[in-house]
C-alpha cells in the first residue's frame, strides 16, 4: 500500500509552526522511495522572515477551475487575506456576474453600496466601490455586480482590463496583488475574468469529474497566453487515500501535468466559516485547512511550488505466533 505525501521545492517556504512542526499535514509514512538515496526528505521551517515578493506588481491571479463547488470563493478569500497578512496589499475582485459570494465569505455582505457597474456608469468613484477590511486594512474587496442584477452590453474582458488599469493608477499606489475569483464554467463570464490576468490558480478536487474541468481549463488558459498556472486540490482525505477510494495528490499532478501550489485537507470547519464569514486563515487556534492555505499563500508570493512524493508505509512487525501463521 502506497500513500502520499507533499514537500516544499524551496527550503525557506513555511509549513507548521514549530509546536506543530511534528504534526504533519498528511499522513506521514516512514519511509521515501526515492531513487538516489532513502533518507527522508525534510523541510526547514521559517516563520521569522517576511516572505519575498517575486515578480512585476502587481501580480494579477485569476482563480479558477471551471467546475463548480470545488472551492474556487474559499480559496480566493483564505488566500487573499493571508496575503494581507504578510504584508502585501491585496485588491480581490469578484467577477461572478450576478452570483456572487464572496462578500459573503468574507463578511462584507452588509458594506458593499457600489459595484464595477456603477463605476462604469459614472455614478459613484471607484474608491467608494472598493471595500477595505477593517480587520486588515490592506485588503480590499470590489464587486463586479449586485445579485440579480443586469450588466452592460458592452461589458467584457476589454472592461476588466481598464478596471485593472485603474487600480495600477490610482491615487493610493498599486496594489501588490490583484486576485480574480472566476465564475464557474467556460462561457463569457469566464473568458471575461482570465482577460487581464498573466497568472492563474486551478482549484480542483480529487475526482474524475473535477479533474476533467480543470483539464479543459488548463488549455483555454494556454491559448490565452496564460502561461504560469498552477495547481491547489482541495478537500483531500487521506483515509480514503489510503482505501484507495479517492487518487491521490500524485494522480491529480500527473494527469494534469501542473506545479502544485497547494494541498487543503478536507475539513468540517470551513463550513463554519463560511457561515459566520470569517475566513479559516484567521481562526485561532488555526486549524490545519487554514494553515494550508497559509502555505500555499506564502509559495504564491515566492513563486514557489510543492513537490509530491510517492512514500511507502512501513510494514508491520512480525512477532513470535508468526511463525504459526498468526
């Protein structure tokens, strides 16, 4: 029987904390089938250093899957506010068109009076529509449209990117991150939210009908000239790995041919969560799909990724009534 387990490529990324640096976050078999040597592979962990912002800002990341209910809104609000955390300013737009939620995840449900559509109609400045966090105040959030309502005709991709140019000049200075959370689906919605985006984030889970979507996603991303795509799954159960009812993150990986970025376990407080809008990443203690999300921040900024491993669990003892066949 063979499981899996996940390592960070750069040696200065973060995992656990130090009172948890022995837990880990998948199983933890004893030993690594590797072909060059069998000493287990370790991570150092660094949470004493602000992490390094790699490329041009701002960075402009569209979060997608094309699959619905894979956690596309989660991960958009968890990671958006991590990277607030660290220190970056963060502009997260919502580019569901009519169905949004991610006011909703957030907690901001009540303060958002202006949309994109009223900047576009010249009703209000797009400073009154952005909406700042009073618990981060680098993190902002900008709707697209309120619910069940109508957009513009002429709304579209070439709109998203004059929004985008507007945020690059505005008075306050750009924003280190602009984080696009994408409908469902490959209509106009979706070509609308990858239009001025130069990287992107694929959510998927470990199923055959997740992992479809996200394959056909992973080509209209590359024919939009999106070149740096990288990969979290999310709602991973190791127990149904290790009963091979679920694949595991190594499947995912070769099947889609993608660098990991991340790995969330699944876990029953993200309903919760959702429910109160407070984000996982700012639980305390924070629980182990929060601390996941925290990493998988911290390689987005570094532009790093996570490298899956194929362990072997280490075999049973055999003691003395062996020998009988017991």
């Amino acid at each position: 029987m063979a499981s899996l387990r996940v390592f960070s490529t750069n040696h200065q990324s973060p995992l656990l904390p130090s009172s948890l640096s022995s837990k880990p976050l998948i199983s933890l078999p004893r030993f690594v089938k590797s072909p060059s040597r069998q000493s287990p592979i370790r991570s150092v962990l660094q949470f004493n250093r602000k992490p390094e912002l790699a490329g041009e800002t701002p960075r402009i990341v569209v979060i997608t899957s094309g699959k619905g209910g894979v956690g596309k809104t989660t991960t958009t609000a968890n990671v958006g506010l991590s990277l607030a955390r660290y220190g970056f300013s963060v502009v997260a737009i919502d580019a569901d068109l009519g169905l949004r939620n991610l006011d909703l995840l957030l907690g901001l449900e009540n303060r958002v009076n202006y949309t994109v559509v009223e900047v576009l109609n010249g009703d209000c400045r797009l400073d009154q529509a952005l909406v700042r966090d009073k618990r981060w105040s680098n993190f902002e959030l900008l709707c697209i449209s309120k619910p069940r309502s109508k957009l513009p005709m002429g709304f579209g991709g070439k709109a998203l990117e004059w929004l985008v140019d507007a945020l690059k000049t505005r008075p306050e200075g750009s924003p280190d991150f602009i984080i696009i959370d994408c409908p469902a689906g490959i209509d106009a919605g979706f070509i609308t939210a990858i239009t001025p985006a130069n990287e992107a984030v694929l959510v998927t889970t470990p199923d055959i009908t997740a992992l479809r979507d996200a394959d056909r996603v992973t080509g209209l991303l590359e024919c939009d000239g999106i070149r740096d795509i990288k990969m979290i799954v999310n709602r991973v159960r190791t127990d149904m790995i290790k009963g091979e009812d679920m694949m595991s993150v190594l499947d995912v990986q070769e099947m889609l041919g993608l660098s990991l970025l991340g790995v969330i376990p699944e876990d029953s407080e993200v309903i919760r969560s959702t429910n109160r809008g407070f984000p996982l990443v700012l639980n305390k203690p924070p629980t182990l799909a929060g601390l996941a999300f925290e990493q998988a921040a911290w390689r987005l900024v570094e532009q790093d990724s996570m490298k899956a491993v194929m362990v072997e669990e280490e075999p049973k003892k055999r003691g003395f009534f062996s020998f009988f066949g017991r």
